[in-house]
C-alpha cells in the first residue's frame, strides 16, 4: 500500500511509478529512473478539468535518497479585501488577520541539496494595485480578512498572517483592500497551522502612503511555534508604499 | 617644392604629433563613446546610454579633427570663413537633415518613447531599436526594419503601446436577440474570473453598444499587464467561444429576413422533390427490365 504522506513530511525518492502529492490546487507527480527524476505539475481546480502533465525531467549528477517539500510565501504581493469595510479614526489602530495561499519549493536532499522547483498551491488571478500609470503587480486573494480567525489544519497549505493598523493621520482611514507584501514576511509553524509575522502598517495620509514594518519574530498567537521560511527578500528595513485602497477606485475610473 | 628643406625639426615634430594624435585619441574617443553607452545604460535608459555616446563621438571627432588642422599649419578662421560662404549653400541642400536633427533633439528632450517600446506611427507598428539624430529605426512584428525621419514622428501623432505597465483589452461580442442579455454579462465576467492573467483590478466590465443588424452587441473590457495583451485577448475570444458553446448562447452571424407584404408573416416555403437534371439523364434500372425480359 502506498504510503501517504503530509504535505510538509520529507519523503524518500519515488520509484519508476508516478506517486502523487496534493497540495491545495496542486497535485505534483513525480518519479526516479534510478538515474534522472521527473516531475509534472497539474493544477486542479473545481471549475477546471485536469490538465494533461507535463513532464520535466533532471539528470542527476550527485546521490538524493530524499525529497523536501517546504511551504514558502509567493513571489509578488497579495491583495486581500477586509470582510466589511473598515473605518479607523485619526489615532485609533486594530488588529486583522488574512489567509494567504502558499507557495511549495521542491528539494532532493542529499549530501548537498538541489533545488528543483518552486510552485503555487493555488492558481491565483493578477491583480493591479496602485494607478493606471504606476503601481504593483499583485495576486489577488479571494478569501476575506477578519479581525478574527480560526486555525485550520486542514489546509495545510493556506498561512494566517496578522497586520496591525494604526491610522497616524488626521483624517479617518477607511479600508476595503490591502496590499500585503507577502516576500518580506516569515513563515512559523504551529499546530498545524502556518503563521507570519506581524505586519506593522502605520498610516500618515501622505497620499496613502505607509510605513511597513515586519518584525520577523513570532506573534502573541505564535509563541512555541517554529521558523520555517525566512522572508523572499530582507525585510531589515522598513518600508514605505501604498497598503489601502478603496473598492473599485480603479474601476470607477474607467472610460470608454 | 624642396621636399628636403621642408623637412625639418619642426615638421617632423608636428607630424609626430599628428600620428600620435591619431594613433591615441582617436581610439580612445571610440573606446570613452562605448563605455559611456554601455554605463549609461545600465544605469539609466538606452535612450540615453545612446545619447550620450553620439555626443561624445561627435564632439570628440570635432576635437581631433580641429586639433589636426592646427597641427598642420592652417588658420581655423580662414577655414571657419570658407565654410560660412560654403555654409549657406550647404544649409539650403540639408534643410531636411537639419529640420530632422532638430526634431531629434526636441524627441530627445520629450521622451515620447525610449529604445524597446513599441510604437504606432501612422500605419507602421514596432519596436524601437534606436533613436538617432536624423531618424529612428523600428523594429516591426514581421521582421522588417524601418527607418522614420524624426521630422515625421514630430509631426504625426505617435502611439506608445508600451507606455503604461497595464492595458485594456476590449473584445466585440454579438449575440442573438433571443438571449437574456443580464445572463450573459455574468457567463463573461465568469469567463475573465476564470482567467489568471485578466487583473482583478480593475475589473472587468461589460457594456451594452446597441442594437445591430444581427445581433445584439457587447462590448466586453478586461485589463492585464502589457506583457499579456496578445495572450489574454487570444485566450479570452477562446474561452468566451467555448463557453457560449456549453451554455447554449448563440453568437449569429449577419442573416436577413424576409417579408411578403404584411409585417411579420414569413414568406411561406414549401419543400418540394428536387427536380431531374435535363443535363444528366436518369439512369435505367438495368436489373428491373432484365427480370421482366
């Protein structure tokens, strides 16, 4: 009998037979001819037929009797909508939690390691955030953000990130979207569950400009858990760029 | 001419000079444009990695070739007066070069584009591949190289398609009278939901054009980063096709419909046995007369 293995267990090299992973959206298929490893990837979704696979395959040049896969955050930003519209007063802050689909990075471990790929858990759609002429390619995340949320183990491959709002300027900040900048954040396990670090936005009404500051260690909800990604690229620094929008702001714009 | 006279010290050493001249700034001129053009580059634009080499090309041959003339003896201000009297002439001959070079300048200063947009100008479309002082080159999606005066860019309205980081892809939809219009507005929204690469911002949108001869129509309006355009207008007519197919919505082509007389009665067609070809005699059954034989 096949075993099955958790999405984030090492598991050793595959046989001459194809052995599945799934993974959210993803279903991996992979297998080892003693002397190349293949993969295909075939995203699934409950709208889309399955794709034919496609295989790709890596002539090896060292020994790997293992295959890792870690969870890791995607490559751009994410855009995520509040679940009701939020209106924070000048001086008053508050506390929201988004689920963010992860990323899956493929390994063969050995005495060294190879990286073979790295792929989304989800087929998630572009997003544009910003203004006709400048701003930020983005995903966009359909799940809604909460100011309150629930671990859920059974999506082992969906992260819960926290973001603390505080409005600094004089007027009241009101917010529909947010733009997460998901390559700067961290990634912990517990129970689980996959966590970020806290994103830390303080808004000065300078043309919604904020500042971001990721603090990379665990949060009050994260205490015992375990470092399993560091962020895409260094977040030493803070950052300042455009976090809120409204709804349609881009859309009521539009001309024909 | 005493050819041994005229050698002497001097001459020798201003011939010296003018080898070494040669030999030494010219190649360092060629070598200061390239390096510039490459660092620029980088740093900045091509556009101005370009520019910037040309004008130390130019202004550095000047140099040299200023430096040589007194080298070898002869007055600038005779050759400078020479050239005004020839100038005149010479300015009516390259009143086009000249009016192209200052068009240059002005596109320079402007940045209506920058090497590697693509462009429209007039008719032609492509990619630029350089902006020189009397023309740019372009690039066009069959392969070809075409060279515009930049007196023409100057004057013609001139497309950048490449501008902004995201476009709109508008799509032309008709379908049947019979179809429930608000039904199909939510299949094509659908159908760009379904769409990785249609942005979810801004979102697409579906607009009622009129009424046409055959059909009623849409127009249908997804955005996506520039690098998608082709791809995503290609896949949305697709999917939109497909999904009319599985969803039963008809897309009509051009028809007409016939009256007699009173509006709305159709003009009764009754199917008939098709008649004999007088050209083509029908053919005896051989077996049946044989039998009866």
């Amino acid at each position: 009998m096949t075993k099955v293995f958790s999405p984030w267990e090492r598991r050793p090299l595959p046989g001459e037979e194809p052995r599945p992973t799934v993974i959210g959206d993803l279903t991996l298929l992979e297998r080892f001819d003693g002397r190349d490893y293949w993969l295909a990837r075939v995203h699934t979704t409950s709208k889309t037929e399955p794709a034919e696979p496609k295989w790709l395959r890596w002539p090896l040049n060292e020994d790997y009797d293992t295959v890792s896969l870690a969870p890791l955050f995607p490559d751009r930003p994410v855009v995520v909508e509040t679940e009701v519209p939020i209106c924070l007063t000048p001086g008053s802050q508050t506390r929201i939690f988004a689920r963010c689909p992860l990323w899956v990075r493929l390994d063969l471990v050995g005495r060294s390691q190879l990286t073979i790929d790295e792929m989304p858990c989800a087929v998630l759609s572009n997003t544009w955030f910003g203004v006709f002429t400048d701003g930020t390619l983005a995903y966009w995340v359909s799940s809604r953000a909460q100011t309150r949320i629930e671990p859920d183990p059974a999506r082992p491959w969906m992260a819960i990130c926290p973001v603390h709002i505080r409005n600094q300027s004089e007027v009241e900040l009101k917010i529909e979207r947010i733009c997460l900048r998901v390559e700067r954040l961290s990634l912990f396990a517990q129970d689980r569950q996959l966590w970020s670090d806290e994103t830390r936005v303080a808004y000065r009404g300078l043309d919604k400009i904020s500042s971001i500051e990721n603090s990379g260690q665990r949060t009050q909800e994260t205490s015992d858990s375990l470092l399993v990604a560091p962020p895409r690229v260094s977040a030493k620094e803070n950052i300042a760029a455009r976090t809120f929008s409204s709804l349609k702001t881009l859309s009521q714009s539009i001309a024909l | 001419m005493n050819f041994k006279a005229s050698i002497n010290p001097e001459t020798i050493g201003a011939f010296s000079r003018v080898l070494a001249l040669l030999a030494l700034a010219l190649p360092a001129v060629f070598w200061f444009s390239r390096w510039a053009n490459r660092r620029l580059s980088e740093k900045w634009s091509s556009h101005q990695g370009m520019l910037a080499s040309k004008v130390i090309l130019y202004g550095g041959v000047i140099m040299i070739v200023v430096t040589l003339i007194r080298e070898l003896g002869f007055s600038i201000g005779h050759i400078l007066g020479a050239a005004g009297v020839a100038g005149v002439a010479i300015g009516f001959a390259a009143q086009t070069s000249l009016s192209n070079f200052i068009s240059g300048l002005f596109l320079m200063a402007e940045k209506p584009f920058v090497v590697g947009d693509v462009i429209t100008v007039g008719a032609t479309s492509g990619a630029v591949l350089s902006i020189d002082t009397l023309s740019i080159k372009l690039r066009t999606f069959d392969n070809k190289m075409v060279r515009i005066p930049n007196e023409t860019i100057i004057k013609t309205e001139t497309t950048t398609a490449t501008r902004f980081p995201i476009r709109r892809v508008d799509l032309d939809i008709g379908i049947a009278y019979k179809e429930n219009i608000a039904r199909v507005r939510d299949l094509l929204l659908d159908v760009a939901h379904q769409n990785p690469h249609v942005l979810e911002d801004p979102e697409p949108l579906v607009h009622m054009v009129g009424y046409g001869t055959s059909s009623v129509d849409l127009k249908f309006v997804v955005w996506c980063v520039r690098e998608d355009w082709i791809k995503v207008k290609n896949e949305m007519y697709e999917q939109v096709k497909d999904r009319f197919d599985l969803e039963g919505v008809e897309i009509p082509f051009p028809h007409l419909s016939l009256y007699k007389g009173e509006a709305m009665d159709p003009i009764p067609i009754q199917l008939v046995e098709p008649a004999p070809n007088p050209r083509k005699p029908r053919a005896k059954p051989r077996a049946r007369s044989k039998g009866k034989t």
